[in-house]
C-alpha cells in the first residue's frame, strides 16, 4: 500500500529502519509528528481487529481507516436480493422453481423477523452474530410457528445465504 503524506524529505534525511526523518530540524521534527498519527491510527486498526478474532485486515480497509473514507456496509436485504435473482436466472440449470420460492420465502421470515425482534426493516451485515441465527431460529420455531425441521430447514437456507462473499 502506498500512502503519501505531502511531506517531502531528501533521501539522505531518512532513516529507512526507523521509517522516521533524521535529525532534530524543523523540518525533520514536523515530518516526524506528523507520522505519528497515522502510524497511531495502524495500531489502532490493528488492535480492533486483533481483539476481534478478524482475520480478513486488508491494505485497502488499513487505507481506507487512515483516509476516513467509510466503505458502503452491506445489509442483508441487498445480500437476499443478490442471491434471489442468482437463483431465479438458474431455475431450469440446476435448481427447480421451487428451490427458489423456497428461499424467497426465508426471505420473508427473516425481515418479518427483523420487524418483529429489531423493529427495522433492514439489518447491517457486520451486525449478523450466531445469536442472530439463534435468535431467528427461536423466533421460527415460537413466534412463526414452524416445526423444528423446517425451522432448522430455514436456518440452513439462510447460512448458505450469509456465507456468500
């Protein structure tokens, strides 16, 4: 990743294995302040993700944390809308009308789901947590009373949806 500070140096002037400016300057101490931020905000983005268990840290998140740019978060009515229409273009290669209806259906416990236990008509991707499916999977079986196989059925189906990329 490169990230350039706006900041130029002479060559001779930079320390490459403390990745900071030599000397005690002007110059060479307001090039190194002004590294302190970003290196802080690596660290820091690091760590979140670190504590988190997250192996998925790429440069481009790194740079985007560092720049500020937030990245458009996904939500789980975008992710059904994608996999629907997948599967609606496959009916006939490989999957059966009813395969998708089926899904189409899970679609509609889960944002009815959504409307009864969050009070949202939509949900944030980066939200969903095995409590969410534990949730949802109680919420079949109480509140929408499916029995448990087609409960367990609807959990299966919404797992492979989750799990796309």
């Amino acid at each position: 990743m490169r990230f350039a500070t706006g900041h130029w140096i002479k060559l001779n002037e930079w320390d490459t294995l403390k990745h900071q400016a030599k000397g005690n300057s002007g110059s060479s101490l307001l090039i190194n302040n002004y590294l302190i931020s970003p290196n802080a905000k690596i660290l820091q983005t690091q760590s979140s993700f670190t504590v988190a268990g997250s192996p998925n840290i790429t440069t481009e998140y790194v740079k985007e944390q560092l720049l500020g740019i937030s990245p458009e978060k996904k939500t789980l009515s975008q992710l059904y809308d994608c996999h629907n229409s997948q599967m609606k273009e496959q009916i006939g290669k490989g999957f059966r009308e009813v395969t998708y209806i089926h899904y189409v259906v899970t679609y509609y416990k889960v944002k009815a789901f959504l409307k009864f236990e969050y009070k949202v008509d939509d949900f944030p991707l980066e939200g969903l947590s095995s409590k969410f499916v534990d949730d949802f999977h109680y919420n079949l079986k109480t509140t929408q009373k499916l029995s448990s196989n087609k409960a367990m059925k609807k959990i299966k189906q919404l797992r492979k949806v989750i799990s796309m990329p």
